[in-house]
C-alpha cells in the first residue's frame, strides 16, 4: 500500500473517531432503515433488534462494522435485494459509514441531496440499477473522500453538477443509462467514466456543446 493511502485510513480513522458517533445510533440508522424499505423477500430477516449484544448488529446480513465487538457500522451491502421505497433520513444515525452498496434494487424517488451531511466519510456509493429520479444533487460534491459513485442505469435527470468535478479523490465515476443532459464538467483524474446511454449529454469526452 502506498505510504499516503495509509497515511489516509489513519487520517479517516481518527476522524470518524473525532466523530465521536455512539454505538446506539447505529442501531437506530438499521432500525430505521428497515422500518422504511419494502423488503417483499424477507432479504432482511436477519435484521432483528430483540437481542441486544455487543457487536449484534455486525451479524446483519449486509453490515459491516469498524470492529465486530462494536455496534459502529463501516459498510452497508445490500444489492439485488428487490428493496424499494426512498432513502430515509435514517441514514443519518450511520454516520460512520464509509461504503453504501444498494444496487440492483427498486429504490426511487430523489436522490438524498443530505446525504453527504448524513454519512460524510462515504468512500464508495453505489445506487446504480434503481429507479432513482430527480437530478444529480450538487451536494454530493460534499463528500470529500468519494473515491467511486456509480450512479448508472436509473432514471436521473438535469445535468452533471459541477460539484462533482472538484472531487479530488474520485476515480470511478459512472452516470451512464439515466437521462441526464447538457455540459460534461471538465474531469480530470479519473480512471474510470462512463456516461453512455443519456439523453443530450456534450462537452467533455463528447462533441461540443452547440
Ligand atoms: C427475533 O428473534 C427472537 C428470538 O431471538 C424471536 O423470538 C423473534 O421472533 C425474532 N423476530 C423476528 C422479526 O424475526
Ligand atoms: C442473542 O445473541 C447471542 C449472541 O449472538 C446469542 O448467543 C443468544 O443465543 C441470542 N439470544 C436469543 C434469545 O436469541
Ligand atoms: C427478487 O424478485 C424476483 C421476482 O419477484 C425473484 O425471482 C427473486 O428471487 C428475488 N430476489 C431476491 C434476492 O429476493
Ligand atoms: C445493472 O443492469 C445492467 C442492465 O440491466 C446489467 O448489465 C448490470 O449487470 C447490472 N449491474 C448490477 C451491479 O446489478
Ligand atoms: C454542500 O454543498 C452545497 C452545494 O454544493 C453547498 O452550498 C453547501 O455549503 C455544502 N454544505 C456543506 C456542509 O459543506
Ligand atoms: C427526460 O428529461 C426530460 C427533461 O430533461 C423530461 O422532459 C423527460 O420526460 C425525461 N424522460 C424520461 C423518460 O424520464
């Protein structure tokens, strides 16, 4: 690992740590988040909260946690799940979350334009194949340490914000298969941007914006 990714973990570590999140707020985000999806297969029967126990939460199907004695939740992976509805706020009491896997479902409704207000530290979001609508919130240019944000195969609209340009440490950027349209904002060190599949997208990689 190169010296300044670890200098980075540490960096996000301490910070979460800073964060001073508590371990029931955690509790509170899965309950919440389970009250508020449609989960027709039960994919999400393990989440059962009558036993409390230390670290019980990081058996959850789909939950990882900072460390497997404690209720802090690092990851939530939940694809192809056949879960629906919107984001709740309740993402909020995750605040320590550091990945957001919630492809291949039925979400819909907006984009969270708080998301990054309510889980900052994100690193990895993944909304790609729902049914997500609305347009790109401009906020999501707020979380600073997005290395990947897949967006594609949903049903956004509006335009590529700007925002999202300045991210420094993105790398993986896919917005292909919505219906967005107009300017491409100049992106420069990503590895990997796709964008086909939308409606009136130019500039950028594509012709020039007439
Ligand atoms: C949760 O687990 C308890 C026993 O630990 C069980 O009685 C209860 O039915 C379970 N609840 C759900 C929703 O599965
Ligand atoms: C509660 O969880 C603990 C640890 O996972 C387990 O040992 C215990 O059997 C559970 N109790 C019930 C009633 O499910
Ligand atoms: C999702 O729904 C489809 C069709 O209703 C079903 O065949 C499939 O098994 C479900 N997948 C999961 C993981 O529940
Ligand atoms: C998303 O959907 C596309 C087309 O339906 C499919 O090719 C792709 O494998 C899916 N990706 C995920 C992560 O489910
Ligand atoms: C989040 O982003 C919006 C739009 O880019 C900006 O106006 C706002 O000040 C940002 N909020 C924080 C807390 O950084
Ligand atoms: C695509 O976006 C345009 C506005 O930019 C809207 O008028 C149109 O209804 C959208 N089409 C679909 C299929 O969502």
């Amino acid at each position: 690992m190169a010296k300044s990714t670890i200098f980075f973990l540490l960096f996000l570590s301490f910070s979460v740590l800073l964060h001073n999140v508590t371990a029931s707020d955690d509790i509170r985000c899965l309950q919440g988040l389970k009250d508020s999806f449609k989960d027709p297969n039960g994919n999400l029967n393990s989440w059962n909260f009558s036993n409390y126990s230390m670290g019980f939460i990081c058996k959850f199907i789909g939950v990882g946690c900072w460390n497997d004695l404690e209720n802090r939740v690092l990851s939530l992976s939940l694809p192809n799940m056949n879960l629906s509805r919107q984001l709740p706020d309740a993402f909020k009491y995750c605040s320590s979350l550091t990945s957001l896997d919630l492809s291949g479902n039925k979400f819909s409704g907006p984009i969270p334009s708080e998301i990054c207000s309510w889980t900052p530290f994100l690193v990895n979001l993944d909304l790609s194949n729902n049914s997500f609508s609305g347009s790109i919130p401009a906020e999501l240019g707020n979380c600073t340490y997005l290395n990947k944000l897949m967006l594609n195969n949903n049903k956004l609209s509006g335009n590529i914000p700007p925002e999202i340009s300045r991210l420094t440490r993105l790398k993986v950027l896919s917005v292909a298969n919505n219906n967005l349209s107009g300017k491409i904002p100049p992106f420069s060190g990503l590895s990997d941007f796709e964008y086909g599949g939308n409606r009136h997208l130019c500039g950028g990689p594509l012709a020039k914006c007439g």
